[in-house]
C-alpha cells in the first residue's frame, strides 16, 4: 500500500497553526474538506500537502470529505492569507474562512446558480412602445430593459420598485423575454462614449498606464469633484481591452449602487458587486463570477480584497483614508494595507485614491514609496471650490443647536432653491436627561457613558451597549419633574428645523432612519434628485454621494473633535471637515460652508482653513514625528476585557512581563484601563507597544501571542491583539 497523503489544514478556531489529517487520494492546496474536529465535524481549507508528518500517522485521522475537485482558493490568495495571519498575528484557520462567501464556508458546493433573466423581445423591441399605450408602468419597465438587458431580479430591485406585476403581465404579452442562466450575460446597452480628460486626469492616466504589469503604487490625491472617478474609469477601460480583471475596493455599502452603475453605464459591462446588501446566495454567485474570471470587474467593500482573480491587472482602493477598511474586531486587518502586499505578490499596480488621503499615506508619498499623482481643480468646468467659513458660536443665541447666523443662511438657501446639508455625528436627540435640581443624569448601568434621549419613541438608549428603557418623566432620585436636556443630536435637530421651517422637505438619513431594507437607497435618492431640500445627518452623509443641488453645509458641532483622546482624531476631523465641505457647490451653483465652533482660534481650524487639507497634513506629520506616532514610529494594542477589573490588569501585567523578558526594544505605555473602560458590563485594559523598529515590534509578537492564551491570568479575560490600530484611545 502506498502511504497515505498528509494534508494540513486551516481550519476556523481560535488555536494558531494547521492541523494534519490523512487522505488516500492527493488534494491540492486551496480544495476544501470536511474533517472531525474534537466532536464537530468542520469545513477546511488544506494549505500543504506532504509526505511527512512529525507525528505518527497512526494518530492522524483521515479527511471525511474533499469537497472540491479544484483549489477554490489559488496559491496566490493562499499566500497573501498566510502572509497576513503571519503580519497580523491571527489563527490562519479564521483567516482563511474570513476570505470564504459564508456558503463555502458551510461546505456548499462552488459552482454558480442559475438565476431568471429578463430582456425585451424583438417584438417587444419594435412594437412594445405602441402597445403599451395604457399600460404606462409596463412601459416604463419595458424602457428599463431596452436601456440595459438583460437583467436578473437583483439588479431590476436596484433599479426600479415594485416591478414583478408589470414583468408578469410584459412575458405575457410576449414583449419581454425569460430565461434561466447561470453565467453572467453581458449587458446589452451601449458605453457612455468616454469624456475629454483634463490635463491632470490625463497625466494621472499616463503614470499609470506607463506601469501596467509591474508593482507600483499610486497615490491619487485629488480633491472632492476633480473626477477622480473618471480616471479610474479610463484605466479599467485599458485593462478591460487587455483581457484583465480589476479590483475596486470602496469603503461604504450605500456607495456601491451609484458606483457600480456608473461603471456599468461607462464600460457596457456588468460589474460584479461584493457588498453586505447581498443574500449569500447573490454573495457566492459574485464571488465565482469574479473567480472565474467571468466578472472583469469588482466592486466591494473591505473583504472583497480575499477574492479570487485569476486575471487581476490593476486594484484601487477609493477613499483610502476611510477607516473602514481596517477591521475592528476578530481578524483585524488593513484592506488598504493588504491591497499593497497583494499587487507586489501579482505585480501590478495599485492605485490609491482619495481628497484627504490617511497621513500614512502622504507619508510613504513624500518618502517616495508612493507616487504622488495629484488633481487640484473641479472637473465640471461650471463648479468651483466653496467658501469656508468659521462660525464662533461662543455667547451667541442658539436654537437647539442651530445659531441664528447659520438659521439665517438656511432661509437665504432655500429662497434660492438650494439645498441645504447639516451634518452632526450625533444621533438621537440628546446625549443625556439632567436633573435640574439634583444633578442625576441618564448613566447606562453597564458602561461609563451616557444613555441618550430619542425624543420620538420617549426612550433612553446606550449607543455603546444597547441598553434601554423608558424615559423618565420626573428624576428618580429626587422626583423634580425640571428635566433638563442638554445638548442635540440629528432628531432634535429635525425637530427644530421643522418648526423653523414647516414648509421645507426636511430628510434625515442616519442609522435611526435607514434601518429597514431599501430606505438608505430611497433617501440618497430623494437627496439627489433635490426633491429634499435640507438633508440633516450623521457620518453617512459625509461620504461619497454626489448632490448637485447642494448649496449650504453646515458643521454643527465640531468642537468634540477637535479635542479627542485618539493621536488621530485631529487628522479625522480634518478629513471629515474637507469631506463634507467638498459636497458643497458641485453643480453650477457655488457652495458656502459653515462651520459652528467654540474654539474658532483652534490651529487646527486655522491651518485647514487657510492652508488646505495639505497644510494641515503637513503640520500634522511634524507633530506626529516629534512625538514618534505612526507613521514615524509601530504600534499594537494587547487590549482585554473580563468581568472584574482587577482580571483585565493582571492578565496584561503577565503580558507585559513575557514581553519583557525578551528584551527587545520596545516602549510600553500601560498596562492602562481603557478611557472608557466599563462598557457592557465589562472591564476593558490595554497595553500599547511602539518601536521605531517594525522588525523587533515583529519578532517580539510573533513570539509571545500564540502562547499568550497560557498565561496563568488568560482564561478569565477575553484578550486580542490590534496591529496598526487605528482606533486609539
Ligand atoms: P471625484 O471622484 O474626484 O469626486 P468625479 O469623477 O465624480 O470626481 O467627477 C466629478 C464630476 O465631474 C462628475 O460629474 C464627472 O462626470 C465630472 N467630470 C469628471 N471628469 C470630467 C471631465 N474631464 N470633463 C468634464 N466633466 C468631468
Ligand atoms: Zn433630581
Ligand atoms: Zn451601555
């Protein structure tokens, strides 16, 4: 008998490292198994196969199942998973299934599923118009197909609402067509035929383009409307007529919709998107279109970078600086970071876009890593750059948040017909309910924060942990019924516009009023159409969205930032600030920015406002360097969290001692209760370890975290290991 195959394999736990298993028949790496694992029986990836095993074969057990006939994972996405559970410190097994679609990780089978397809038949392509007379809705939905067929349920959903009556009754009159397919069919509709580049979109194209088929980075600063997009557009065209597959990688869901049909409009090809909107079965048909080779191009949010392309040429990340890229929990990484340790692995390009690239960015820029291609006016030739202006707000009248100056420029706006954006990273109505004559205020029991007020629904909510209940109406500490409620949020903000201004279309887009399916598409909608005229929101807004009716920004409260705890809120604020005031003016009509402060004198208002985003970086960078932040100097985090505060300390104190016994050059600042350090009922610590030396910084985890769960204090706390945090505090 001829020995058996050793395999190892990855298998999603929390232990470091493969575990072997036997079969009879080889497997080649990147084919998946079913395997027994303690009880479980458990879905894995084998990453080597050999002949040896330093255990004795009797003591392995055989595979229970291969479950495929080829590699769904090919060696170049293997080696980028082991590179980066290697980088990050993190069981390869978690990573390899964080790069699965959730149904392979289930052990479903890898091939594409049909699904139903609509296009216009030729009669309803001669004749639909003439007789569709009184069926406007069907017509209407007959129009959609002739303008790009065929369609599949997912992208009609996309595109129009409640459409399946009116299909019905088109494949009845035989004006539509129906059928079943399992590969992506190409679009029908013919390419929007590419726009005059400027002479900085052209140059950007050029560097590019000069460097196909190599490594090299590109940094594509360029600010907010300078047609950014359109540069990558020309580039994809390229690679498209070379045969190869690109890779854009966006940071926010509600973004892909738009992008993904501009690209389609622009390319006359269909876009496979990778988003969270997906069903797992739409996920796992993109995935294989994409692995495949079927889908050239793909569009997705962070883990999109795991996907298979066997003909990659060119990946780009949009809005670099977004911090989404980096995951925050489990398998922390850096979607950005990775991107660039793929395209040296693939030897391509990779470009890297934004109007406020990440300091780490403009870092590796000025030190030459990255070449520097920049946009510095608007496209659209009508538009120019808004004004920017610093509202000190210190002893001024204010109503609920809203100074009479900015209240006054609403007024002028709207009598123009301008649309107006307020933006206040703060839900709710108010942060707390105070009691007036006591002090009591509404802390959640389980955290060290306040639990806010949302006015509507009359209840007391942690943002942190989820905690609520209902809102008091007298204190319960001393029964004064003189609540005082200091402070807004968006809602409150709401409210009072709608007082202010009753005949206004008033819409608030954060994560209160987007919860349901389809609700944060139909009010980007409404926003850009201009059928709302003052939009009032959170985070959300500040992205990506392109409102060109939008005359009036205002920055309600930026004073929290300006002084936060974190070594990157100022480069945040900065770019929140440039963000949100570049959606300001794109059109014809130009745009004027109001920003509501405090602190009016703040250097950083001051640099941002009369030096530009790239003042401010550049001052920024300095004092990063002096006080040896990244990018000047490594960091990671060993945080951890237990039931009593006393387990979160001592485990990171054993820690630090096993770090220390390998006498490495390292600062350590902690161990340290984190700022707000009960959240969930739980304690939270932290140990932060920087070194201007990334290799020792290296070394020194690799060789203490695999053991760290032996660690006598281990088993009472939940601990995890952050590398390039980018949430610090
Ligand atoms: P960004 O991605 O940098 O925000 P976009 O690519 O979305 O910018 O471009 C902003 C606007 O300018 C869009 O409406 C786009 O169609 C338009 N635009 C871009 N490039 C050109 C050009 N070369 N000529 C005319 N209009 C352009
Ligand atoms: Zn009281
Ligand atoms: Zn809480």
């Amino acid at each position: 008998m001829s020995s058996p195959n050793i395999l190892k394999v990855a298998i999603p736990s929390p232990v470091f490292g493969l575990f072997e298993y036997t079969s009879e028949s080889p497997i080649e790496a990147g084919c998946r198994v079913e395997v027994s694992f303690g009880r479980q029986s458990l879905v894995g990836v084998v990453m080597e196969s050999s002949q040896h095993s330093d255990y004795p074969l009797e003591k392995l057990k055989p595979v229970k199942a291969c479950l495929d006939k080829t590699p769904i994972l090919p060696a170049d996405i293997l080696s980028l998973l082991k590179w980066a559970a290697d980088y990050y410190q993190h069981p390869l097994g978690d990573v390899v299934a964080s790069a699965l679609p959730k149904l392979l990780r289930q052990g479903e089978a890898a091939h594409i599923a049909e699904d139903i397809y609509w296009q216009a038949s030729e009669l309803g392509k001669t004749q639909g118009e003439a007789l569709l007379k009184r069926a406007p809705k069907q017509l209407a939905l007959l129009n959609t197909l002739l303008e790009h067929s065929p369609l599949n349920a997912d992208r009609l959903n996309a595109l129009r609402e409640k459409w399946r009556p009116a299909m019905a009754e088109l494949v009845k009159k035989q004006l539509v067509d129906q059928f079943r397919q399992n590969s992506l069919p190409p679009l029908q509709h013919k390419a929007v035929s590419p726009r005059k580049l400027n002479t900085e979109q052209q140059q950007a194209v050029d560097a590019v383009h000069n460097s196909l088929n190599q490594f090299k980075s590109f940094l594509l600063q360029g600010i907010t409307g300078s047609g950014k997009t359109e540069v990558y557009l020309e580039l994809v065209s390229e690679l498209l007529a070379r045969q190869q597959q690109v890779l854009i990688l966006v940071p926010e869901i509600s973004l892909t919709p738009q992008l993904t049909r501009r690209f389609e409009q622009h390319l006359g090809i269909p876009v496979a998107a990778l988003h969270s909107g997906l069903n797992d079965k739409q996920r796992l048909n993109a995935w294989l279109m994409a692995a495949t080779g079927q889908a050239s191009v793909v569009i997705g949010t962070r883990s999109a970078l795991f996907t298979p392309m066997p003909k990659l040429g060119m990946i780009v990340i949009d809005e670099e600086h977004d911090g989404s890229f980096k995951q925050q929990d489990g398998f922390r990484y850096h979607a950005r970071d990775l991107a660039l340790v793929r395209a040296r692995n693939q030897n391509i390009p990779v470009l890297l876009g934004s109007a406020t690239p990440s300091l780490e960015s403009l870092y590796h820029a000025s030190h030459k890593r990255y070449a520097l291609l920049k946009l510095r006016q608007r496209a659209a030739h009508q538009s120019s750059t808004p004004k920017i202006h610093l509202l000190d707000v210190c002893q001024r009248p204010m109503q609920d948040g809203l100074s009479d100056i900015l209240i006054e420029q609403i007024r002028k706006h709207l009598s123009e017909q301008g649309q107006v954006m307020l933006f206040l990273n703060r839900r709710g109505y108010a942060p707390l309910l105070m009691c007036h004559a006591c002090g009591w205020s509404t802390d959640c029991p389980r955290c060290d924060a306040h639990m806010t007020l949302h006015h509507h629904s009359r209840r007391l909510r942690c943002h942190h942990c989820g905690h609520e209940r209902q809102a008091p109406s007298s204190c319960p500490e001393c029964g004064s019924e003189e609540l005082h409620i200091p402070g807004a949020g968006t809602e409150r903000i709401e409210v009072a516009l709608r007082q202010l201004f009753p005949a206004a279309r008033i819409s608030r887009i954060d994560r209160d009023t987007t919860r349901r399916k389809g609700e944060l598409q139909q009010k980007l909608e409404q926003a850009q159409s201009g059928e709302a005229q003052i939009l009032i929101g959170t985070q959300m807004l500040a992205k990506g969205h392109d409102f060109p009716n939008l005359t009036l920004v205002g920055l309600l409260d930026t004073d929290q930032g300006l002084f936060s705890s974190d070594f990157r809120g100022p480069e945040h604020m900065a770019q929140l600030i440039v963000q949100v005031a570049g959606r300001a003016g794109r059109a014809e009509k130009p745009g004027e920015v109001f920003i509501q402060t405090h602190h009016p004198q703040h250097p950083l208002l001051q640099t941002l406002l009369h030096q530009g985003y790239e003042g401010f970086a550049e001052a920024a960078l300095a004092e990063r360097q002096q006080a040896l932040f990244p990018p000047y100097a490594h960091m990671a985090i060993l945080r951890a969290e237990a039931a009593q505060r006393q387990h979160a300390m001592t485990f990171l104190q054993q820690a630090l001692e096993q770090y220390q016994q390998q006498n490495s050059a390292i600062e350590y600042f902690g161990p340290l209760p984190a700022p707000m350090e009960r959240r969930a009922g739980r304690y939270r610590a932290q140990l932060i370890l920087q070194s201007e030396n990334r290799k020792a910084l290296y070394s020194l985890l690799k060789a203490c975290t695999p053991t760290m769960g032996k660690l006598p204090g281990a088993s009472r706390v939940r601990w995890s290991l952050d590398i390039d945090p980018q949430d610090v505090y």
